[in-house]
C-alpha cells in the first residue's frame, strides 16, 4: 500500500458496503452495449472491444468474484491469466 493510500484511509471514511450486484450488472451490460456499438461505428478497434466484451460477459456470467476486496476497501481487482 502506498504512503496516499495510507494517509486517505487514516483521514477517510471508506466504507465497506459492497455495490449491489443488480448494479455490477447493468453497468457491465452497458459497457458490453457500448463497446459493441463503438466497434459497428468503427470508433473502437475489435481487439479492444473484443476484450470490454468478454469482461462484462465474466461479470455477467459471475466467473468474477464480486466479494473480493482489496485492504483500502475498494472491490479488487480479478485475476488475470498472464
């Protein structure tokens, strides 16, 4: 954890409640919507939205854990194969 982080988790509520999944949904479903419309218009390169839409559709498919937090209490980051 960086020396920021430390001084805002000192100085800061950050709270623990976790964001609904109903939420995490839509907005995967939007991002998903957008990179595909994006990519029709030519305005987003196919690997790019390629990679936006399989995201969401891990999200959707709840092949992400939506429970994971990092210490700082923001959602962490889901692994990704290298």
């Amino acid at each position: 954890m960086g020396a920021q982080t430390q001084r805002s988790l000192e100085h800061f509520h950050i709270s623990t409640e976790k964001m609904p999944t109903a939420l995490i949904h839509a907005l995967a479903l939007t991002k998903r919507a957008a990179a595909e419309v994006n990519r029709q218009l030519g305005l987003l390169a196919d690997d790019r939205a390629a990679a936006i839409i399989q995201a969401a559709d891990e999200v959707l498919a709840g092949s992400i854990p939506m429970n994971s937090r990092s210490p700082s209490g923001r959602p962490a980051p889901a692994p990704r194969p290298i």
